[in-house]
C-alpha cells in the first residue's frame, strides 16, 4: 500500500530536540506528495559559552542520534535526512563521510545531511570561493574550515555568532544575519555565502540577501532539503527560496 500523504516519498528527518526552525522550513519547501516526519534527538538546552560547551553539545547529539533514527524508522520513511548541522562537518570531510555510510548501513536508506549538500550544491552553483556564516564557537568555525578546505573550497571569510544556547540560535533575526552576510559576502574575492547551523532560520531570507550581493547565498536548510528531493528522484521547482530549488 502507499501512504496517503506521503504517496511520492516519506522523509524522516533528524533534528535535535532544541531546534525550532528545521521543521518549519522543512515543510515550507514540502512538494504536493512528500511528507516530513521528524524524529528529535533529545539533548538538553545546555549553555553555550566556550568551545568546550559547544564540544560537549556536539557529543550529546552524537550520543543519542541513534535512538532518534531508530525511532523514526517505525514510520517506515524512503529517506533519511539530517536537519543538523555541525556534527556532519566535524572533524572533516573524511569523518562527514563514515558518518552518511555509518547510516545508510544502519538504515539501509539514501541520506541527506548538510555537508554533502552544501558542497553538492556550490558545485552546482559553480563557486569554489566562499564566505561561511555560523551561530558557532570557534571550535565549531575551525570544523567547518577544516571540511571546506578538504572538499576542494576555500573560505574566504567566517563570522561565528557564538550563539548563548542551541536554542538561542533561532533566536537570532533578520537584520543580524543580514549583516554577517554582508560582511562575508562583500568583495570580489568570495563567490558564494554559506550559512550553517540549520537552527539559524535564514531559508527564505537567502533570497534577499543574494539580490543585494549579487552572487549566490545558500541557506543550509535550502541545500539539505534541495539535495534530499534530488537525491530521491523529486524534479519540482520550489518557488521562494532561491535559485537552488527554482532552476536545479
């Protein structure tokens, strides 16, 4: 039998437990026919003021994602797709990858996760020379450099928000992520914004942001949900959210 709702794909979807910005963006960009099942990964809301407290968080979620894929597994989802952020560009490109085949063995389904998408997606984009916004500390900042640089990218520039708590993330508005786009962005020497830390909610304000650049800004959320349709075999063009989900 096929599901409903779901009759073109079921996603199960990862996030931690802190995140409220995944899930409504998620669904903003949900074709007729595909549904999002989301599966918390349950941490706590711990302060955030060093890089050992955001280490800490990084081993939380890495503690507990299993009992939150196994979980979802019960809805019986065609894909898995990871709404973190940091843990799939932790300690490079090389550990990004043991990590999707460390699920997909699990699971035995395709996944989506943030790494992958945000360098399948410059790819598309054809920029190799960026400018990275996060709501991390520096450890997390290094992390992400550390990723790029070993997928064949260059950053340029990073600002990190160093954000109070994982929930204070999605706290952080319009106008301040506006500005750290603007200040990675500007200059001929960057091609391309990325923004990391899928609990930033910055899906549909990319697009306003990259018309006053002039040069492409990618919302992690954007790219993971973009790379999770394609990755499944799902053409439709998404309006509102760039040229990521309208023309590829």
């Amino acid at each position: 039998m096929t599901d409903a709702l779901g009759w073109r794909k079921k996603f199960g979807v990862l996030i931690p437990s802190t995140n409220t910005s995944v899930q409504p963006e998620f669904d903003a960009m949900r074709p007729p026919g595909v549904t999002n099942h989301i599966s918390r990964i349950r941490i706590p809301n711990i302060p955030l003021r060093n890089d050992d407290d955001f280490s800490r968080l990084i081993a939380l979620i890495a503690e507990a994602q299993m009992e939150a894929v196994d979980s979802v597994m019960s809805c019986e989802p065609d894909a898995l797709v990871l709404g973190i952020s940091a843990e799939t560009f932790w300690d490079g490109h090389g550990a990004s990858q043991r990590l999707r085949a460390e699920l997909e063995a699990h699971t035995g389904l395709p996944v989506s996760m943030g790494s992958d998408a945000c360098q399948a997606a410059l790819t598309v984009l054809g920029a190799r020379r960026i400018g990275v916004i996060t709501p991390y500390h520096p450890v997390g900042d290094r992390n992400v450099v550390r990723f790029f640089g070993e997928a064949g990218f260059e950053v340029a520039r990073i600002i990190g928000l160093k954000c109070a708590s994982p929930v204070a993330i999605a706290h952080v508005g319009a106008e301040a992520l506006r500005r750290a786009a603007l200040e990675v962005g500007g200059g001929d020497d960057v091609e391309a914004v990325v923004q990391v830390g899928t609990n930033l909610a910055m899906a549909a304000l990319a697009p306003r942001f990259e018309a006053e650049l002039g040069k492409p800004v990618l919302a992690i959320n954007t790219a993971i949900y973009w790379d999770a349709l394609r990755r499944n075999g799902i053409a439709d063009r998404v309006a509102g959210f760039g040229p990521l989900l309208e023309r590829h």
